[in-house]
C-alpha cells in the first residue's frame, strides 16, 4: 500500500475513533478515572490497527505477526461499536426531527447526558458480549454437518456417494497449521468417496504459509481430492498457490471437468475460477462453458465454484449440484445482511435455482476477526442421492 493510502486509513481511524470517544466519553460527561479509563480503552482498541496500517502490509486484513491478535480482536469491538452507534444516533436525530416538528421542548443537558451513557454502555456492554462469545465460537473445533441431496441423473452406482467439502479455512495471521492438520485428520476419518477444497485456503503467501499447508497433502479420498480458486488466493499470489496446491498431489480444477466413475457408471465433476477472478487477467476468470464443453448432457454434473452467486449461471449450463463456500454464513452478526445482498440472498445452507441444486458451506475457519456470531463453522459432507425406483 502507498503512503497516501495509509495516510488516508489513519486519517479514517482516526475520525472514526474521535467519534466513538465523543459519543462514549465526552457526551457522557464522564469525569476523573472514569474518563481516563474510557479513553485508554479506546486508544488500546485502536492503537494495533493504526500500527499495523502505519507499519505493516496495509491494515488489519493484510496483518501477519504479533500484532495479528491485538489488531483483529481491537477491529471487531471498533467494528461492531460503530455500527451500534450509528443505529443509535439515527434513531436520536429521527426522534429530535419528531421533537421539532411537534414543537417539543429540548431535552436537558442532565437527560441528555444520562441516555448517552445508556445508549452507550448498552452498546458497548452487547458489543463485548457478543465478540467474546464469537471468540469462543471461532476456536472450536467445526461440527460435521450431513447434507442429504438427490440428483435426479444420479447414477444408482454412486448412491450414497460422500463429497467431503473444506473451504474458506483462511490460514494466515491467527490460523495455522494445527488447524489445518485437525481438518485434515478429521476428513480421512470421515472416509470420504471425495474431497473438494472450494477456496480461500490461504491468506498469505506460498513462502510464508507453505508448511502449515504441506499436510493437506495426507488427504484421502479414492475418487481423488481437488480445489478450485476463491477470490482471496487472487491476493496472495495465486499462481504460485496453484502450483504449490498442485505438488501436494491435489488436482486443481481451473476451468474444466474430470469424470468420476463408479461400476461402469459415471459423472462429471467441474471446477471454475474464482468470480473475481476476471480482473487479475488474462487467462484467470470463470468459464463454465470451457469446463462443460463436449460433455455428455446425459450425465449429472456437479460443479465446485467458490461463490453461491455463481450458481445463475451453473443453472443456465444445466448444472446438478453447485458446492459453494465465501459467505462463512455472515461470520458476525449483523455482516449477515451486507453479505447476503452481496451474493443475491444466498447466505449458508441449500438452495435452488431452476434444476440446479446448491449448497454453500459456513466454511472451516474465518476471515479477519477470530470472531464466529450466529455462524457456526464446518466440515460438510454431501451425500448423493439416487432417485428412486
């Protein structure tokens, strides 16, 4: 990032922080150690950031180091404080625009100042609450969750088949390779038929992460393990990501199909770029129609594409089943709202568009904040289904 650029973020932080400090200090009057304590707090919530943008790769999505925790923990308060403090202060000025128009008396300073300090420690007080029990969340280990789904042009021979699906794991500043290697080890108990990475492994670069990836190369699966790009391989160089994920013995999907057979019987199994991908050149960018070219229409198609929005498209290639990740099902409430008008509705769990069947994982780590809210991680495992008779 240039020097303009981190100028501006601090320029950003800090009128972010004058504000939070006003509306939690100033305008609640608080006086002595009170006052003191509330501004320290403050400063050491967002001091790390302004260290990291200041000093670092360009703020707290890019941090790696011991500033990783400090930063991402002290963003998610400031994060969260803000949108809670904002909610509240439309709210004051809609009710101060009511006072004006039916000529209402102005509320006194001493009143004024006591709801400041409720609004504020309300918030302040369900703000904490909420990113210590997101902590706790994020930490633990994620649940295996079961995902029964019927294609209609299954083959009888792939009844019951097992598509394990690990995605957006994020390793990186606050995620490691104790992290990845649990996953690892829990997927090859799990016996699955397949194992499809959709993604956004990685938040860092080959020479800083390779060893904490190394051990995906103990996955196991009989039908073979493969991976498609999310956008955050894009960041981080991802060719070389390519080319490393492919030495491990994992098959990198970029744009094509392989044929998973079973008993004389078969399917086609596709993968897609990222996307975004389209802006980082020539030869990146989705092409569901390369993938699916020559194919027999006869056969069900199953298709790892990394973001659920894709899935209009998979829909017009006739499509069986989309495996998606991205939105880590919102991973902090209220972001749940913002992510799920990004990707058209399509937040976690199974939908459907047209014949196309889709699912989109919570994923097995997180992104930025080690903080889970309403979002819980997972392993997934898809189950195909034959139709019946």
């Amino acid at each position: 990032m240039s020097w303009i650029g981190r100028v501006i973020g601090l320029a950003v932080f800090t009128g972010i922080a004058f504000y939070e400090w006003r509306r939690l200090v100033h305008d609640t009057r608080l006086r002595g150690w009170a006052r003191a304590a509330a501004t320290l707090a403050i400063i050491i919530t967002v001091a790390p950031m302004v260290v990291a943008n200041v000093f670092g790769r360009g703020g707290p999505p890019n941090i790696m180091g011991p500033l990783a925790w400090p930063a991402f923990l002290g963003w998610a308060v400031f994060a969260l404080v803000l949108i809670g403090l904002v909610i509240v202060d439309v709210v004051r000025l809609l009710a101060w625009i009511g006072r004006r128009i039916a000529r209402t008396p102005p509320m006194d300073p001493g009143r004024r100042a006591a709801l400041a300090r409720i609004t504020g420690g309300t918030v302040t007080a369900l703000v904490v609450g909420e990113v210590g029990i997101g902590v706790g969340n994020a930490l633990r280990d994620p649940a295996v969750v079961d995902v029964p789904i019927q294609l209609a042009r299954l083959p009888h021979a792939f009844e019951g088949f097992t598509i394990v699906q690990l995605t957006d794991i994020h390793v990186g500043a606050t995620i490691g390779g104790e992290l990845v290697a649990s996953l690892v080890a829990r997927t090859n108990a799990l016996q699955p038929d397949l194992i499809a990475l959709t993604g956004d492994l990685v938040d860092g670069t080959v020479d800083q992460l390779r060893d904490d990836l190394a051990v995906l190369r103990e996955l196991r699966a009989p039908h073979g393990v493969f991976f498609v790009t999310g956008n955050h391989e894009y960041y981080v160089g991802v060719d070389a990501w390519v080319a490393y994920i492919a030495s491990l013995g994992i098959r990198v999907l970029h744009n094509e199909r392989v044929e998973i057979a079973c008993d004389g019987a078969a399917f086609d199994l596709a993968g897609i770029d990222d996307y975004s991908a389209t802006s980082y050149g020539p030869g990146h960018g989705p092409d569901l129609t390369a993938a699916l070219a020559g194919r027999d229409p006869e056969r069900a198609v199953v298709l790892l594409a990394h973001q659920p929005r894709q899935v209009h498209d998979a829909a017009r290639h006739g499509v069986d089943l989309q495996l998606s990740g991205h939105t880590h099902g919102g991973q902090v409430w209220p972001w749940h709202y913002l992510v799920a008008a990004q990707q058209g509705g399509l937040l976690a769990g199974r939908y459907r568009e047209g014949d196309t069947e889709l699912y989109v994982s919570r994923g097995a780590g997180y992104w930025g904040p080690p903080v889970r809210f309403a979002a819980p991680s997972e392993i997934t495992r898809i189950i195909l289904r034959a139709p019946s008779g």
